[in-house]
C-alpha cells in the first residue's frame, strides 16, 4: 500500500491510501479520487518529503516530526448508492427526454408558455437562470454531473 498527499485544484490537502502507484494513476484519470472537502475530481500529488536515513550519525531515531491530520477520500456504501441512483436518474432523463443544450432556458419557456410542444427536456443552464426559471413558476431540477459522468 501507498500512502500519497493529495491536493485539489482549490488547494485542498488530503491523504489516500493506494495498492500502487498505477492504481493512483487509474483511479485519478476515471475521476474516482475526489477532493473529501469540495468534491473536485481534479486533484495531484502533492510534495512529499522522503524519510531518507543518515549514515554519518548515530543510530537513534530521532521523532518523526507532528504532521497535521488531513481527511482521507474514502467513499463509503452509503455514498457509493446514492451515486448508483443519481446514475439511473441521470440515465432515465437522458433516455426519455430531449437533449436541448444551452437553449434550455428558454426552451423551458416557450414549453411553459404553451408556444411549444410540451414535452420533456433537459440542457444546460447556469444557476441565475435555473433561479430566474423557479421565479416564474417554471418547474426545472438541476441534475448533478458525478465524477464518473465526467470520462
């Protein structure tokens, strides 16, 4: 086992227990290891200082050094079920409704307002206009991407 320091892309340190130096590798590109803090798929390993020994002193030990607890990633079953049907949804929504891209927002719109078609959608839209869409009694439900959405 390998112990790495990890740190996010927001500078979030934490640690992680691997079977190899490949498997970090692995599970890193399939987007397995996140950041325990902000959830970032987009971590690296940080400077680790080698524990090297001397041979010009004596052969005390000296203590290690205090090092500052860190989280560890670890996903329990809970959380790895909660992604299972976050998964299903987002197949089920893919599977059954419309893909309509950054038009969304005022695709949504002209649904609602009877000038289209009613049927199901989904696409992107930023956060101001999903609110601005709730605000006028437009029903819309945003869709988390998960780690393994993203490969």
């Amino acid at each position: 086992m390998i112990r790495y320091s990890l740190v996010c892309e927001a500078g979030h340190g934490f640690e992680s227990w691997f079977p190899s130096s490949d498997s970090f590798d692995t599970q890193v590109a399939r987007g397995l290891v996140t950041c325990p803090v902000c959830e970032s798929a987009s971590v690296s390993k940080a400077l680790m200082v080698p524990s090297i020994a001397r041979t010009d002193r004596d052969r005390t030990p000296a203590a290690p050094p205090p090092q500052a607890e860190a989280p560890v990633a670890l996903i329990a079953e809970p959380e790895r079920q909660l992604r299972a049907m976050l998964k299903a949804l987002r197949e089920h929504v893919v599977a059954n409704s419309e893909h309509v891209g950054d038009r969304f927002p005022e695709e949504a719109r002209r649904i609602h307002y009877g000038e289209a078609e009613g049927r199901a959608i989904y696409g992107e839209a930023s956060p101001t206009e999903a609110r601005a869409l709730i605000e006028e009694g437009i029903d819309v439900a945003a869709i988390p991407i998960l780690p393994d959405d993203r490969n």
